[in-house]
C-alpha cells in the first residue's frame, strides 16, 4: 500500500502530515501498484482542469483508490461530497467503493459509509498530529510566567453558530468572570463580559490571552447533531461528530485548565486516545447529556474546576496531558491506529 499525490498540484495538508511521521508518499506518476491517490479538495477549486487529467488518467487502475481530503477542516456535509464525486470522479466511471472521504479533526460515530451514495468515511486526526497551534513549548512556557491572571474564565470563540452565543449569555447572566472575544455581531452589551481591545480573530488566536485566565470554558465547532438554516438550504446533517479542532489541542498542549462544550462524548473519547480529563476532580457527567443541558453543567462545572486552580492534583493532571500532547512516537502510534491500519482493511476488502 502506496500513498499518492501529484507534485504537479498543491501539495495537499495531509501528505504533510504523513511526511512528518516518516510514512513515505510519492508522485502519481510513480504509480506501481495497490495505493491511494490523496486529493486535497481545495484542488477541485484551485485547478480543476489539471486535477481532472490526473483522476482520468489514473482512473483505469483498479488498484488505485482515491481519498477526498478536506484539510484542514472537516466538511462532512453530504450533497457537498457529492458535487465533488459527481462532477470530478463519476464522469470517469470510478467505482464510488474506490473512494474514501476523509473527515479531518472530526470522529464520524458509527458512520464508516454513506450507504446511500456508496462512499467510505475515515478519520484523519490532522490538528491532533500537526503541532501547528501556536509557539513551541519554550515559549508558552515563558507566556505563561509573564502573563498577569485578570480573570477567572475564558471563552474565546469567533461569532458564528447560536450555541457560542447562547453559552456566552449563560455566562453573563450566571456573573461569571469571563475574557471573551465574541462580539454577539454587536447586538449584546454586558459589564460582566470584559471584550479585549484588539481584533477578534488574533484575540481568539493569542496564547497571552489564553493565560490572562484560570480556567478556559472551550466551545467546539460543532454542537447540535442536526442543523436546519432557512437562508442556506444544504444538507447540513453533520451526523453527530465528534470535532476536535485546534481549539480542544491549544489547551491541552498549553496547560490550561478547561470544561468543553462540544458534541456528547468528547470527553470520553479524549480518555479513550490517552488523556485526562478532570473527572477525579469535578463531575464530568455532563459528557453524556443532552445538548443544552450538557452546555448549562459544562459551565457550572467551570466553577467547580476553579476550586482546585494551582493545585498539586490539577497541576499534575495538565502536565501529563502537555507531555503525551508532545510525545511524536504517541502520535504516530495513534496515526496508525486511527488512519494507516483502518485503510490496510479498507483496501483488502476493496479489491476483491
């Protein structure tokens, strides 16, 4: 099993990524046998014609799989996949079980095909394994030391779904002490909720102000299991992932102590990739509730975690989790786990 892509073209994220943990990739027009050939999506906009060449090409090898790679977000919208196949790998006659989507810093539970249109899912932990998520470990060290705590919560997100703006009144309304970089589209004005007093998006960006705060209320990108948007009528079923973004690894590989509002289960699947969560010092039940209801005690919760701020067991808690966050023989082992041995089966059973 060979990986492929064409040096032709931008070179897609998760070729990177595979090179950083020494898997080997090659130029399509290497091509000697059972393999898959990585297209980034964004090349089906930057470059379609020259893209095409390539699939048409190499369609007529039945050995050759392809993998639609959504760096670096995941995009797991179905009528979206399908524009993709449609208009770039049908027309060729490609076999849709010759095709993997690849969700990226997404966990599709339960969903490893769209019965439906015929298409594989699999999972590529790409902020996970990337290290890209702010300075080395030498220099937040050194943030961390220099910067002054003026608050006890943050919540930094930028506008956007209703769940954000939802948790941030909860938090007013609740006088939490909060830093937060949402603007509530200018529509919210609250004494309590300190804004800083720079761009939004660097704000949400900077680990300065990640370390003005003790304990980080952290929002997912995703919360509700199913979407419905009037104004844009697209199948937005995101099949209740589980979306863990640069947000949830900032503040593990930081140090920062947090409570998540995400999808159900995120906890749980943080324990079950290696680390630690807080359960040994609040109550983390909140992980297998309901979607408002999870929001209303992860939040609660926050106040709870404050308790034990600065001390041995916390302290001890955040440093295990910043060592394996760091550990690159950990993260090729989950590589392996998540990507490369998932993708042994696909293609076994593929060919035949």
């Amino acid at each position: 099993m060979k990986f492929y892509y064409s040096k032709k073209l931008k070179e897609p994220h998760m070729v990177k990524m595979l090179n950083k943990f020494n898997i080997s990739t090659y130029d399509i027009s290497e091509y000697d046998g059972a393999g898959y050939f990585i297209i980034n999506t964004a090349q089906f906009l930057i470059n379609p014609a020259e893209l095409g060449f390539y699939i048409e090409k190499y369609s007529v090898y039945e050995n050759l799989f392809f993998i639609i790679n959504d760096a670096n977000e995941a995009l797991p919208f179905k009528n979206r996949l399908l524009y993709w196949i449609e208009n770039h790998l049908d027309i060729f006659n490609i076999s849709r079980n010759r095709i993997l989507y690849s969700y990226n810093n997404a966990i599709n539970i339960g969903i490893k095909k769209y019965n439906d249109i015929g298409i594989n899912t699999i999972y590529f932990p790409s902020f996970f394994l990337e290290n890209s998520i702010g300075p080395s470990a030498d220099i937040i060290n050194s943030i961390e030391k220099s910067t002054k705590k003026t608050h006890d919560f943050s919540l930094f997100v930028r506008n956007g779904k209703p769940h954000k703006k939802k948790a941030l009144l909860y938090t007013a309304e609740n006088q939490y002490e909060c830093l937060s970089t949402y603007q509530l589209n200018k529509d919210f004005e609250c004494n309590i909720i300190s804004k800083l007093d720079e761009d939004e998006y660097g704000a949400h960006l900077s680990p300065t102000n990640y370390f003005k705060s003790k304990v980080d209320i952290l929002i997912e990108s995703e919360y509700n299991s199913y979407v419905v948007d009037a104004d844009n009528p697209i199948d937005n079923n995101i099949d209740a992932m589980l979306h863990l973004s640069e947000k949830i690894w900032r503040v593990i590989s930081w140090g920062i102590p947090f409570v998540v509002i995400g999808q159900k289960h995120t906890l749980k699947h943080l324990n079950e990739i290696g680390f630690k969560t807080f359960n040994s010092l609040i109550d983390e039940s909140y992980d297998s509730m309901d979607d408002d209801t999870r929001m209303y005690e992860s939040i609660k919760q926050a106040k709870e975690l404050l308790k034990f701020y600065n001390t041995p067991e916390l302290n001890s808690i955040l440093e295990y989790n910043k060592m394996l966050y760091l550990n690159n023989d950990f993260k090729k082992q989950k590589l392996e786990e998540f990507f490369i041995n998932p993708l042994k089966h696909y293609i076994k059973d593929l060919e035949y």
